[in-house]
C-alpha cells in the first residue's frame, strides 16, 4: 500500500465514521499476530472513532436500528471488515475473544497516547473520547519505524480535573477507577447528570470537540451497565 493509497484508506474510513489513531511495526512481544498466508505482520494501524465522527453513520445502520444485541460491535465488524478486504489488509476486532488483543498497549505505541486516571487512554486530539474499533494488519511497511515520542497529555496536565469531577468518588490516583461505584450512581435514576456523559470524561481539558452528543453517552452507559 502506497502513501496515497493510505490516503484513500483514511478517506474510506472517515465515510464510515472511523479515522486512524496511529500505527507502528511490531516487534516480537507486541503481541501481534501473523496475518494471512503466513507472513509476518510489518504494519499495525490503529482505527477508532469519537462520538462526533461515528455517530451520525452508526444510528443510520441497519445494525442501529434492528434491535439485535451489541449494534456498534455489529457495525464495526461489517465496515472495517469490507474495508479491510478493499485495501488488501487483515483486521483485528477488540471485542473478539478471549484471549482478547492488547488494544491499549498498541495505542501506547502509536504517538500520542497517554494513560489517564479514568482508566481509559487520552490523546493529544481526541482527550478521552477515542473508541478502539479495530487493527488492520499489513504485509507492508506503511508506518515509520518508531513514532516520533510524545508521551500524550496526562503526563503534562497540572490540575487533573478529572479527579474531583465524579459525584460518587469513582476516581482515584491511588485506588483507580470504581467501577461498581460508577454503575451503582448509574442505575439509582436514568435523570442523573452522567447519563449524558461522563463527568469526569467531560471535565478534562482535551478533546473539547470530540465530546459525545447526549444520545450518544446514553447509548454507550447503557451498554456499560447491561441495559
């Protein structure tokens, strides 16, 4: 795949409501595995979405409005499958398994990434908005050999205001994210404040335009406490 062929990959990607996150060329313990025909992986791209770019496409799916479990899964696999086969790539699912790939350790490879409090990455662009969808593989080297270090923007944020922002004390430095915590204040009342988004998501200073419609953040809870 050529340079403008990439270019027509991210074009292809964005119709869909995807965009690419980053890449970078494997090395034995990055956990990646060998694509078709045997060869050995030489690229990984890194494909995601914000809730700005994907939603308008995902809720006129078929897969949206048909009422079957797991819808955005469902979506993914059908578009980034396609694509993948239109480009020559293999691809990678994050939601297939066990064993499950090692999807925040492939972002931390790719420039830009940074591990947040919220347990979820944050990127110099996106802040803590960015989806993993999937992982196309390729024979070819498509990316450079190391992405140019930048550690991402937790490591420079001051104030962290993502840690006083949460009703319910559900992150700490110390103890991490409280999961039951967060889905206990979800399920008191569908009214609460969070359902249009996560507060502590929305305090931080990243990100600004890659923020969720409220649609979008109570679709996404909903799946997060089993609704």
């Amino acid at each position: 795949m050529t340079e403008p062929a990439l270019a027509y990959l991210q074009d292809d990607l964005a119709a869909a409501g995807f965009l690419l996150l980053g890449g970078f060329r494997p090395s034995p313990g990055d956990g990646v595995p060998g694509i078709s025909g045997g060869a050995i992986a030489q690229s990984l791209l890194l494909i995601g979405s914000t809730g700005p770019s994907l939603w308008r496409p995902f809720t006129s799916s078929r897969e949206f409005q048909d009422g079957t479990p797991h819808p955005m899964d469902r979506y993914s696999k059908q578009k980034l499958s396609r694509l993948a086969t239109v480009h020559g790539l293999d691809v990678l699912f994050p939601f297939e398994g066990p064993p499950y790939f090692p999807f925040q350790q492939w972002a931390l490879k790719c420039s830009g990434f940074s591990q947040s409090p919220l347990g979820v990455l944050a990127h110099e662009t996106y802040g803590p908005w960015t989806g993993f969808r999937a992982a196309f593989l390729s024979a070819a080297p498509l990316v450079e050999q190391s992405p140019s270090a930048n550690a991402g923007p937790c490591e420079t944020c001051r104030d962290k205001p993502c840690l006083t922002a949460c009703p319910v004390n559900a992150i700490s430095v110390e103890t991490g994210y409280d999961v039951p915590a967060c889905k206990g204040h979800l399920q008191k009342s569908a009214e609460i404040t969070c359902w249009s988004g996560c507060l502590a998501r929305h305090a931080c200073p990243f990100g600004e335009d890659h923020k969720p419609h409220p649609d979008n953040a109570r679709f996404h809870m909903s799946s997060f406490i089993g609704l």
